[in-house]
C-alpha cells in the first residue's frame, strides 16, 4: 500500500473532516439557490421535480467555488484536532519523516484540486449551459402558466393571460388576453372558451365566440371585431429562443481556448472570456496552496490549548487574504491583459514558497 497504516489514518480524519464540511456548504448554496428559483413553484406552476432539477444544476460551478474553503475549514479541525489529542506528539515520538507525516495532507489537496479541475474545466460548464436551456423552456412554457384558473398571469412585456375555469378534455372557459407589445396600440381579446393545439413544432391558442378590442394610443375610439374563431399564436412564447448572447460561463473550455474571433458574445466580452478562462485554469491550485499553508504553519506538534488553536489563524488569514487579491486581480484582468501575471503569480509563487519552506524543515 502507497501509505502506511498512520498516513493512512490522517487521511481518512482528513477526509471526513473535509466531506462534512463540503456537505454542509453544497448544502447551503443549494438552499440560496433554491430560494432564489421558488417562483418556479409559487407562479410558474412546476412540478416539484423541475424545481429540484433547476436548482441542482447550478450546484457544480457552486462547488468548485466551496471546495477550498471547505478544505481549509476540514484541514484546520483535523489538525487542531490532533494536537489537542496529544496524537501529533505521539506520532513524533516514533521518530517518522515529517514528509512521510505530511503526505496523506498532500494526497487530500491533490484529489481536491482534480476534483475542482473536473469542475471547473468540464461538469460546471456543462450544467450551466443545461440550466440555461431547460430554464428558458420551463419559464417561457406559456401552455403551463395559461390553464392556471383564476390568475392573471404576464407572459413576457406586455401580455396578460386570464382563464376562468379549465374543463375536461383541455377546454378553458372565459379566456381573457390583453396584448399590449406594441406601444402605440392595445388589443383585448374576449373569448368563451378556448383550447390549446400543437401543430409540428408550433403551439395556438384557438378561441372560439368572442371578440376582439383594438384601441390606437390617444384615440378615445374602440374598434370591435367578433369573431367565431381565432388562433393565438402562442409560438414565440412557448419555444425556447434558439438565438441570443450566452454567459461565458456556460461556454466548454476548449472553446474559450480556441474562441470565434467573428463570435458577437466574443467582440462583445472579450475581457470575460479572458477572466473566465483563466480563472478556471488557476482555480485547482488553490487547494494545493491551502494544504501547503496549513502544513508550514501548523503542521507540528503543539501543548494541548490555544497555541494549536492560534497557529492556524495565520495561515487562514494568509489564504483569505491570496484570494481576495486573486479576485481583485480578475476584475483588473477584464481590461488589463497584463493582470494575467498576477493571477498566476499569486498561486504559483505561493506553491513554490511553501513546498521549499516545507522541505526544508
């Protein structure tokens, strides 16, 4: 076995430390999530089911973003932990290598910065440009919010929808539109009832015995027109639009490495593709950078109290602090092409700083 039985031990305390905290804080951004989509429920009519779908599918990108935090919170217990234990003196009391001591830490945050690595580079993209796609089929699904009775609801700027009552066999009783898209002009349409058809790819509304109520901005005149039956396009509303800009961070790695120089979204955002891009490349060395930290630091047996306590504070403190000038850095990045020095710099010199500090104790 590549680790013996007491590397094997801190990292199994290392890890579970680490999972329960990674738990707890997928946990919270799942709830913020969902907070943020409960009108999926409360207006749009979804299932229970769509609304956990389209919270869950932002959750990747969000855990990439937890996962150092989580492990500098897991590593910091554990070895707090242990030296309140008095176990990290009787492991040197054996007389073992400090590298071999520290090397089931290491393992950890290379595992970690992989897994942010699958996040970042291919599953976070993936599940956004997911979310993006079923959200805008769940939210323009304009047959879902038209058979709720009683309500008046708006579909996009300037239609209102109203059904009285919805009767078996998909009969809606005392239709209600206004159409009030175009500025200069409002129509009313008044129907009795009126059913939901599906022809190929494109959806109407066919309203039968009612009328129609057009009045021109400024004009105290109402022209009404009856009619015995009228179709309601309802394709633009009910079809998810196939066109439009899309987030950078919904965009594969491979093609913000290889852009389309004659891409809108890329003239457009330039800077943020540069942002986005070189974000997810440096963001799995910051595990790496938070193991090495609390290794240098605190990784060395401590008198049972506050001394093991206070010797993390630094290197939390120190890996905060990185990433706060890494993040003030991206913005510059945006508009400063030469930034890309500093946001590489700050985890690489980082890395390379610890690792020499740590061989050589």
């Amino acid at each position: 076995m590549w680790l013996s039985l007491i590397e094997r031990y801190l990292f199994t305390k290392a890890l579970i430390s680490f999972l329960i905290t990674m738990a707890l804080l997928i946990s919270l951004v799942w709830v913020i999530r969902a907070i943020q989509e409960v009108d999926l429920l409360l207006s749009k009519g979804q299932s229970i089911l769509t609304y956990l779908q389209m919270t869950s599918l932002s959750v990747p990108m969000l855990t990439a973003s937890t996962i150092p935090l989580a492990l500098l919170i897991g590593l910091s217990y554990t070895i707090n932990n242990l030296n309140n234990n008095s176990e990290m003196v009787a492991i040197h009391s054996t007389g073992l290598s400090q590298m071999l001591l520290v090397k089931p830490f290491l393992v950890l945050g290379l595992l970690t910065s992989l897994l942010v690595y699958t996040l970042h580079l291919w599953l976070g993209p993936i599940s956004m440009a997911t979310l993006r796609r079923f959200g805008t089929e769940v939210k323009s699904d304009l047959i879902s919010v038209v058979i709720k009775e009683g309500r008046f609801q708006s579909v996009g700027k300037g239609l209102t929808f109203h059904v009285s009552s919805r009767e078996p066999g998909g009969i809606l009783k005392g239709v209600f539109i206004v159409d009030t898209r175009d500025p200069n002009e409002t129509f009313t349409y008044l129907a009795k009832s009126g059913t939901i058809k599906k022809i190929k790819e494109e959806a109407f509304l066919v309203i039968k015995n009612g009328q129609i109520h057009h009045q021109i901005k400024n004009k105290r005149t109402i022209s009404i027109i009856e009619f015995n039956s009228y179709a309601f396009n309802l394709s633009a509303f009910s079809k998810p639009k196939k066109s439009g800009p899309v987030s950078q961070i919904e965009i594969s790695t491979f093609h913000l490495l290889n852009p389309e120089q004659n891409d809108r979204l890329f003239k457009e955002k330039k800077g943020d593709y540069r942002v986005e891009l070189h974000s997810r490349l440096t963001g799995g060395l910051y595990p790496i950078v938070v193991t090495l930290l609390l290794l240098i630091s605190a990784f060395r047996p401590h008198p049972r109290g506050v001394s093991s306590r206070l010797s993390l504070i630094v290197p939390t403190i120190t890996c905060l602090f990185l990433r706060a000038i890494t993040l003030f850095a991206e913005e510059i990045l945006r508009t400063q092409p030469l930034m890309l020095f500093v946001v590489w710099g700050i985890p690489i010199l980082s890395i390379f700083i610890t690792a020499y500090s740590l061989s050589r104790r």
